[in-house]
C-alpha cells in the first residue's frame, strides 16, 4: 500500500473519530427546577424536545414541509434548510437554517432564542452545566410602529399601525402624557412619517414604550387594538371644559356585546343636505333610510348604532369618532345626491381617496357634501389631516364594501348604475374600519325625488343596502 493511501485513511479515521465525538455530545436544559439532557450535533441541538419541555406544541405539517410551535396564541412556523419563518404571522429571516435530525430539526442556540423561544417569552441563560430557559423574552425583534392621527370636532384619533402583533398598553403616567408600554418588544418609531395635529405635541421611542406628548387640557379617553393590520386606537379628549363652546359631540361610549355597525344618516338639524323641487330634504330622506337599514340589519342579528336618530346636528368628524369608539366593523354614511342637471339619476358608492376625486363629478359630489355638513371652520381645521397612512391599511376592505353595496343597490333596485368611485369625504376621514358613502339617488330628480320619499322604496333601499353589508362580513 502506498503511504499517500495510508495518511488518507489515518486522515478518513480521524474526521469520522471527530464527528462521532461531536455528534454524540449532549447538553443541560434546566426549567422550573426540572432537567432535560438534549442531544447536540456541532452547534446545533435538538429543537423538539426543548419546546416540548417548557410546554409548547409542536407540529408538523407533511404536505407544507413545516413546523409549528404554539404557545398562548402566538404560533411560530419554520422548515428544515430554510432561512424564512413565519412569527405571530409577520415574515422574518434568519442567518441560517434549521437542518433536519434523528428526532425532527436541529437548530442552533442562537437560532433557538432568537427565532423560537424569544417570540413565544422565554429566553436562555448559561450555567455550568448547560442553559436555564427563563421566563420573559431577551431577544426580540423591534417593532415598526407607523403612527397617523387626525383631530375630530372635540376629540383626537391617534393610531399606532404595527408591522407585528405586539402586547401592548396604554396609559397616562402624568397629565398630558400617554405612554404606550410594549411587552417585551422594542418600538421602532417611523418617525420619517410627516403628522399634523393641534392636539398631539410629539411622539417619542424610549425603550420598550412611546411617549405621547399631548397639549394642554388634553387626556386619554380609551384605547383598544385591532388586528389585520395589527393597530394601537388611542382617543384623546379635553380633561376639563375650555371657555369657548365647543362643537356637540357625540356621546360618550361604554361597549359591551357585539361591535356594532355604524349607520351614518347625513346631514341633520340645521343643515339640512339637498333639496327636491317639491321640497323633500336630504335630512329626512336619510334618516328614514337609516332607521329602516337599522331594523333590518337587526332583524338579522346583527348590533347596529345610528349617529344619529333624530333632527340633530352632528359634526362630520364625530360621525366617524363615534364609529372608531365603538370599534365598528363596518362605517355607512347615508345621502341623497344633487345635480344641476335635472335629469340625472341613480345611486353611486363612494370609498376614501385623500389624493383626489376618481373625476369632476366625484370631486363635486364630495365638495358639495363637505362644505354642507361641515361646522364653521371645521374643514379648515381638518384640513383633510394626512391619513391616508392609517386608512391605506383598510382602503381595499372599503372598496370590497363598496362593490358589495353598489351591486345589491342594481340587483335588488334596478337603478341607474353610476358606480363605485372614490372621492375626499370628511365624514369618512379617520375611519379606522372599512368606511362607505352611499347616494342613494338624486332629489334633484323629481321623479326620482318621488320615489325617495315613498316608505315602500326606503324599505327596499334598506333591504338592499343590508344585503350589500351582510355580503361584505359574511365575506
């Protein structure tokens, strides 16, 4: 035998004497004065065990090729030679990969804390003799907080979007501070994100919390969270009266049982929307319309809150800050059209555009809306704030809402079929759900002013504009 031959099986004997070594290593977990002796191969150990050790469930999907680890509702997804894991349903990527091992996937241990026990509150500590897994989770990704706040009439929305679920609560330490407190998670706050508000001075990342500065006589009304997006809704509101008189606002909200829809009838007491030649108002129209849709929706079982339920004012902005307290699935705000072109019929759907009008007639119909319902200065103040960043989030759940609406409304009434289109409503800036505004037709039209009136056709209308909504949460 040649001696090269020989080094090389010297060599072979060596590297197969060494990986048996290695592979034949073990380690020391330690929780809750328990012990479990887990294999470890080069850098990696076992995962299955160590998660089923600390009471997570384990499991594995054959036909997807992944693991599952769940624990008290967070659900972490991984796969074997793959660097993209799925955690609490927000993508992520590590530096490398789990393998595949006698007992299911190895991982290493920076991998095991940072991707797997770290999102689901534990962490590692070392010992001697191995590693204790504590409670309370060291090493978290931040999370992306991108923050849009409109001011309504007396009240102030401020919503958190988060690139994550998140624990999260909020309170108010000192007057005039809110501290919105994550849960072993640090924020990272967007501050790149341009805001404008008369209520909310400044926000503010500090450690696992953001600072809320907020001006004067300003305090917390409530908060509440939402998912799809993962969101933080913050109420803001005055902490005592101010000399000046205040616009009237909408009650305050104590929920319990279901979310209920938020039917909005425009329009109300002074103001009193378009006019027909025979002198029916928008006003009336409406708020027949809205009681109706009310009795049908409930009569289906569904919960359902009207804005309002008489000849009352209502600030537009308050119409949508009521919705956002209730924490409405569904905002409907209700009107009847006007054309200087008499002949003009039919019902259209409107959704939420802050860039603009889907064209001329659209852009009228909205600026016709927003100067005959809106309080004095109030538009100005507004000045359509810049939310487009917090209503992107649900802009194609509202146009879902709105192409379920408008097909029922042709379906059901036989209508002329304006469409559905987008335009700058004020009544439907700040919602936090998906938000609609319906025309229900033209009182400019005589006949089918007429028609608007007649108790018969409102019944249908409300039939159909419940079908429209019950086609969207059903979805």
């Amino acid at each position: 035998m040649r001696k090269s031959h020989i080094f090389l099986l010297i060599a072979l004997a060596l590297v197969v004497s060494s990986s048996a070594q290695e592979y034949n290593r073990s380690v020391e977990f330690r929780f809750d004065e328990r012990a479990l002796v887990v294999p470890r191969f080069g850098a990696r150990v076992e995962a299955i065990p160590i998660l089923e050790f600390i009471g997570a469930e384990v499991k594995y999907s054959l036909s997807a090729g992944t693991y599952g680890v769940l624990y008290e509702g967070h659900v972490v997804q991984f796969a074997v030679d793959h660097k993209v894991l799925l955690i609490d349903g927000s993508l992520q990527e590590a530096r490398e990969t789990p393998v595949a091992s006698p007992q299911g996937v190895a991982v290493s241990l920076g991998y095991l804390e940072q991707f797997i026990l770290s999102p689901i509150g534990f962490h590692l500590e070392a010992e001697d003799l191995g590693y204790r897994i504590l409670r309370g989770a060291r090493f978290a990704d931040p999370i992306g907080v991108r923050p849009a706040v409109a001011d309504f009439g007396t009240t102030t929305t401020l919503v958190l979007t988060l690139n994550r679920r998140a624990d999260v609560t909020v309170e108010e330490p000192s007057p005039g501070l809110i501290a919105v407190q994550f849960e072993n998670a640090t924020p990272n706050l967007d501050s790149s994100v341009p805001f404008r508000s008369r209520r909310v001075r400044s926000l503010a990342g500090r450690d696992q919390k953001i600072e809320v500065l907020l001006a004067n006589n300003m305090g917390l009304i409530g908060w509440h969270t939402l998912e799809s997006p993962p969101r933080v809704t913050i109420e803001l509101g005055p902490t005592r009266a101010t000399p000046t008189p205040a616009p009237v606002r909408a009650p305050v909200v104590t929920r319990s049982g279901p979310r209920p829809i938020v039917i909005d009838p425009g329009h109300g007491g002074d103001d009193l929307g378009a006019q027909s030649p025979n002198g029916v108002f928008e006003k009336d129209v409406v708020l027949a319309i809205g009681r109706r849709l009310a009795r049908v929706l409930e009569s289906r079982g569904h919960a359902v809150r009207l804005t309002r339920d008489g000849d009352q004012s209502r600030a537009l902005t308050d119409r949508t800050a009521l919705a956002n307290r209730l924490e409405a699935p569904v905002f409907v705000s209700l009107h009847a059209n006007a054309s200087t072109h008499s002949s003009v019929t039919g019902a259209e759907t409107y959704y939420m555009n802050l860039d603009g009008a889907t064209d001329e007639a659209a852009a009228a119909t909205a600026d016709l809306e927003n100067r005959a319902g809106a309080s004095s200065g109030e538009r100005s103040a507004l000045d359509l704030i810049l939310w487009d960043l917090a209503q992107a989030e649900v802009l194609n759940e509202s146009a879902a809402l709105a192409l379920a609406t408008q097909g029922r409304l042709n379906a059901q009434l036989g209508t002329r079929d304006r469409g559905v289109k987008q335009a700058p409503f004020v009544v439907l800036t700040g919602a936090t759900m998906p938000a609609i505004l319906v025309e229900v037709g033209f009182l400019s039209n005589s006949t089918e002013a007429e028609k608007l009136s007649a108790p018969e056709y409102q019944q249908k209308l409300a039939e159909a504009l419940a079908a429209g909504i019950e086609d969207f949460v059903r979805r």
